[in-house]
C-alpha cells in the first residue's frame, strides 16, 4: 500500500462479501459517477481482473449483475459498453420532525406481509422506554407505481392494538398509528439512522442487488406512561431515499 492508499484487489479481501458482488457494486458505482461514461466501451476482462487481483470469471459474473440492470451491453468481439446510468429518484424523503413523519407519501400502498401477536421486541438496537408486555409484530412492504421501496417491522404494544381500527395497519405510517390512538400522549419519540447495505433478505423483498445501499431507521414512541408503545425498524433503498436538514 504506497502512502496508505489502499488498492482495489486490497479492499477486496478485507470484506465477507463475495468479490464478484464487490466488484458489480464498484463498477455500479464508477458508472453512476461518470467515470464509465454512456456509450464508453469499459476495460476488458483481463485488464480488470488484473487491477483487482481477481480471476477473470469474478469479473464476468460481477458484469453479469450488472448485464441483468441494464447497465451495460457486452458484443462479441467488440467488447462492454455502458448503456446507461443507474436510476436515482430520490422522491423518497425522509422526514426529521414529528409533524412530518405522520405524513403517509403519495400514491403509496402497504402490503403486510407478516402479522404476529404476543411477540417480544427483538434484542438487537437502541431503545427508549420500558418494553411492553407483549406486542403485535407487522412486516410492512412500502411501494409506489408498484416499485417497492421501504421495508419496515413495526411493533405496537399488544395493549393497545385493540384501539387502532384493523384498516389502518395496511394504510397508516407507523407513529400515525398509535399518534392516532385517542388518549395515549406521546411523550417521547426517536428516530436513528445508519447506513448499511442489503442482505439477501431485504434484497429480495426490495428486488435491489444485494448489497445495495440501504438506509436503515428506527423509529421509537413512548408514552406518558414511560412504556415504549411503537417501535418502528425500517429499510429503505438508497437510490429511492432523501433526508434533508435545516440547518438554520
């Protein structure tokens, strides 16, 4: 590694990722910079096998992903060019107050895709509040014009569900739902955000290649009673998603 710049085949082996996943993710992403143009014919086999340090098939099976978007075009004896640009419609904004995030997005649906009672919260994440006795677990499948685009795993407090009407699981955002409920106060609410990528799952219920940039929210209510009544575990794809700030 000169001046600690680490190289390309370097990367590769430090990650559990297959490599030839790895590598469509790095050419994805070399195309949607620009730096494989539309209509630029892109380097050979051999050569990108060489500057990653791979066999020559990595580099055909991670063109193979990328064949399968749409993203390039390989011709015999002429070689693969780029055929065009990953999309990116980022009209998927993601709210940061509360007023917002009661807001369901145009022209959405939700598909439940999974429906549990008497379910205990997952141990994983970071939590406010005290957990309920029990809760009612929901997988959520946002989409719009048919394209989904956020999956979510919503837990509302079992206590509670009789007092939320059965339609509104299939129609409300998660915080509306218990926002909704009449005298619960909502005393406390959280939202955290990190940045991963898709795991075979999630890939597979977004139809996104896996390892795909996911966005990755968790969304807390708690009530006046210090009991979290919503926790709220979302994925969204990245080339869908938005979240912006106001600084001043």
């Amino acid at each position: 590694m000169a001046g600690g710049r680490q190289t390309t085949a370097e990367a590769l082996k430090k990650s559990a990722v297959s490599r030839y996943i790895q590598l469509a993710t790095l050419f994805r992403r070399r195309i949607e910079t620009g730096e494989w143009a539309v209509g630029m014919q892109v380097p050979t086999v051999e050569s990108l096998a060489r500057e990653c340090g791979v066999a020559t098939m990595t580099i055909r099976q991670a063109f193979d992903i990328l064949e399968s978007e749409g993203l390039i075009e390989r011709f015999r004896a002429k070689g693969t060019f780029v055929r065009e640009r990953p999309s990116q419609d980022l009209w998927c904004q993601v709210e940061t107050d509360w007023k917002g995030m009661l807001i369901a997005r145009d022209k959405a649906k939700i598909e439940i895709l999974h429906d549990e009672r008497g379910v205990q919260l997952p141990t994983a994440g970071r939590r406010v509040g005290r957990p309920a006795e029990a809760y009612r677990h929901l997988r959520r499948r946002h989409t719009r014009d048919g394209e989904a685009f956020l999956i979510a795993d919503v837990y509302v407090a079992e206590r509670i569900c009789p007092l939320i009407p059965e339609e509104a699981y299939s129609a409300k955002t998660a915080l509306r739902l218990v926002a909704d409920v009449p005298g619960l106060v909502i005393t406390d609410a959280t939202q955290t955000l990190t940045i991963g990528s898709a795991d075979l799952i999630t890939a597979d219920l977004l139809d996104i290649p896996l390892s795909h940039p996911v966005a990755k929210i968790e969304r807390c209510a708690v009530d006046a009673e210090g009991e979290l009544v919503l926790l709220a575990d979302g994925i969204y794809r990245g080339d869908k998603v938005r979240i912006d700030f106001k600084l001043r």
